[in-house]
C-alpha cells in the first residue's frame, strides 16, 4: 500500500506533453543553428552586414534551444526513466552504452567516411583522405567525436549520466540546481586557461572536453533540481508564475544575446563569447526547460508525443543533409537569406522522412534510439523501448 499512491503518479503523468514540447524544439534549433552559417561554417565573411542580419538572427534565435539545453533535457528525461524503474548502476550504465555508445560507433563510422563526399564535389579529397588513413585521428573521432561537428554530443552526455547519483541529491533539494552558475563560470576560467597555456590543438582540445565534462555536471544538478520542483505537482497558478519567471529570464537573455548579435553582424565573425554573453548563453537552456514546465497546464497538442521521438534521428541525421545541399548549391548566387531558408527547410524535411523511415525498419531503428539492437539486446517486457533524448 505504501508504494501505490506514487506509482498512481508516475502513471497518470507517464505522457509530459510539455517535454515533448522541449524535445521538438532543441531537434529544430539545432538545425536552425547549424543552417544559419555558410558552407564552411563561418558567418558569411564575405557578405555585406545587411545580408548578414537574417542569417545571424537565425542562429541568435536557435541557440535559445542550443546543444547544452539538449543536454539538460536528455538528463531531464534520464531523471523520468530512473525514477521508473529499479535497475542497479551498472545496469543503468549498461542501458545508456546501448543507447547512446553503440549508436555513437555507427555514427562516427558514418560521418567520418560521408565527409568524402563534400570534400569531392569541393575539391578537398586529398586533404580529408589524409586526415582519415591517420589512425590517431581515430582516437579523437572516438573519445571527442570529432568525426563530425555534432557528434561529441553523444560521448559528452554519456560521460555526464555516469554521475547520475550525484545528481539525485538535487531532486530533494533543489537549490543544489544553482550550483550550474558557478560551474558554468569555472568552464569560462578553465577554457581560457588552457588557451593561453597550451599550444598543441590537440591537447588544448583534450583538456578542454576535460573541463566541459567536469563542469558541465551543473547541468545534471540542475534537470535533476527541475525534476524535483516538477515531482511537487506544482498547481496552475504556480505554473503560470514559474513561466513568467523563466520568460522574464529568457527577454533579458535574448537582449544579452542581440549585442552579441549586432557585433556578429557587423564583423561577419562569431567571435569568442565572455562575460555577461558567456554566462547569459550558457544559462538559458535552464531558463528553457524552465519555461517548457511551467506550460505543463497548457493544452499541449496530444500528437507531440508521436513527433518528439524523432528528434535524436533530427539530431544525428541533418548533418548529412546539410551536406547535400551544399553540395548542389555550390557555385550558386543565392543571398544568404535564401540559402539559410533553403538549407533548413532540406536538413529538417529530409531528416524528419529518414528518421520516420529508419524507425519502421528494425534493422535501422536502434540507430537513432527507437529499437533494440537485433541479435544482440535480449528482450525484457520490464524495459520499455523509449527514445534516447528530445
């Protein structure tokens, strides 16, 4: 008797709509931050500052949604999932490797071999060729995930869920959340630290995953800290009044971020963030999260549910499709304003198709976190079959 009012709980909310809500947005801005750079991934240099103004408030706007708050929903969900079942560590652990590790192997493979095809119709072969035949650079594809741009996402969340214990002791206290502030300020000291001791690229980037990996822990504490605040069935009027908080947040951030944005505009370069920039950027994926909860009164649109379970496939699929556009619209005389519009408007319909089309295959589903491996993961009616992040 004493465990069935919580499980009543746990099953009369098992379907957030709110969070579907979260996971479809952090799918389409990091599409929409991905899009919004030229082909080589700079802030159209050689544009006039005018046409810069559509491509940079783009990528203004969809970093509200960027990887960090990605990361905190992913850890956000990890908190559902655990508070759901009774697994040990280690099988949690071994849980996340199937879902996450294995899939990052595949997709490194992928990539690393995928880029061939921009660098051909680029002129660019021989140089990718090089980079790939060196078996060192396999060790950074690997443990950094530099195989491709986004996929040290995978890595980066897997190493963070290890401290998962940790971060339960924010879900009874949740002002241990607030520890994300200093950490978030230790990441900026660390980072300019190794800039200024090191000269390798390679070990400057390898201390600095150290240091992201340490301090990106905030962000566990603070989805762990939301999860807590959302386990106290928050009334509609509370509701409404930790949104106005977070939306109140979120406007002086995205003022922060329009400063950035005009120096962007009229430099045509992305510069380094610091300062009030550095802080306002990396803080707003909690003030997002934050928002998207208290919305959980709202009248959400029931069918989320059925589209969020796509935005991991979004998220490791658009690359790919960014580079096929890029490829058949090189050499074009588009204005930047078009080519950011048509580029995001491929990455997101293709992906979408793919992710729906790999979902109907068992062969192709585990890829992107809807299906068991074949042959390899045993079937066991206690674990349900869920989509890795949002």
């Amino acid at each position: 008797m004493s465990n069935s009012k919580p499980q009543q709980r746990l099953n009369t909310d098992t379907r957030m709509h709110w969070l579907d809500g979260a996971r479809l947005a952090a799918a389409f801005c990091i599409i929409g931050l991905h899009s919004s750079a030229d082909q080589w991934g700079q802030a159209f240099r050689h544009a006039l500052p005018g046409e810069r103004v559509f491509p940079v408030m783009m990528r203004t706007v969809s970093e509200v949604a960027s990887t960090e708050y990605f990361i905190l929903v992913s850890l956000f969900l990890l908190a559902v999932r655990m508070s759901r079942n009774e697994l040990s560590y280690s099988a949690n652990i071994k849980q996340q490797v199937r879902r996450l590790l294995v899939p990052f192997l595949v997709w490194t493979i992928f990539y690393a071999f995928f880029r061939l095809y921009k660098a051909y119709h680029l002129d660019y072969t021989s140089s990718m060729w090089s980079e790939i035949t060196q078996w060192q650079n396999w060790v950074y594809y690997l443990t950094l995930g530099w195989s491709n741009y986004h996929m040290h996402f995978l890595p980066t969340l897997f190493v963070l869920i290890l401290f998962y214990p940790i971060y339960k002791l924010a879900i009874r206290a949740p002002m241990i959340g607030l520890a994300v502030i200093p950490l978030i300020y230790l990441n900026n000291m660390f980072g300019g630290f190794i800039w200024r001791t090191f000269d390798d690229i390679m070990v400057i980037e390898s201390w600095m995953r150290v240091a992201k990996l340490l301090t990106y822990t905030g962000y566990g504490f603070a989805a762990y800290a939301l999860y807590g605040i959302w386990q106290t069935k928050l009334d509609k009027e509370t509701s409404k009044s930790l949104f106005g908080l977070a939306l109140l947040a979120l406007v002086i951030g995205f003022l922060v971020k329009l400063v950035h944005a005009t120096e962007v505009i009229q430099t045509g370069n992305f510069g380094i963030r610091s300062g009030a920039v550095y802080m306002g950027h990396f803080l707003f994926p909690c003030f997002m999260v934050m928002a998207f909860m208290g919305t959980q009164h709202f009248r959400w649109p029931e069918k989320l549910s059925q589209w969020s379970k796509y935005s991991f496939g979004m998220y490791l699929m658009h690359p790919a499709f960014l580079y096929m556009i890029e490829v058949i619209l090189h050499g074009n005389t588009l204005s930047p304003t078009a080519l950011v519009l048509v580029k995001f408007s491929f990455a997101v319909t293709m992906s979408v198709c793919m992710s729906v089309a790999f979902e109907r295959s068992r062969w192709l589903a585990w890829t992107i976190g809807l299906g068991k491996i074949p042959y390899i993961e045993t079937s066991n009616k206690q674990q349900k079959t869920v989509a890795v992040t949002g």
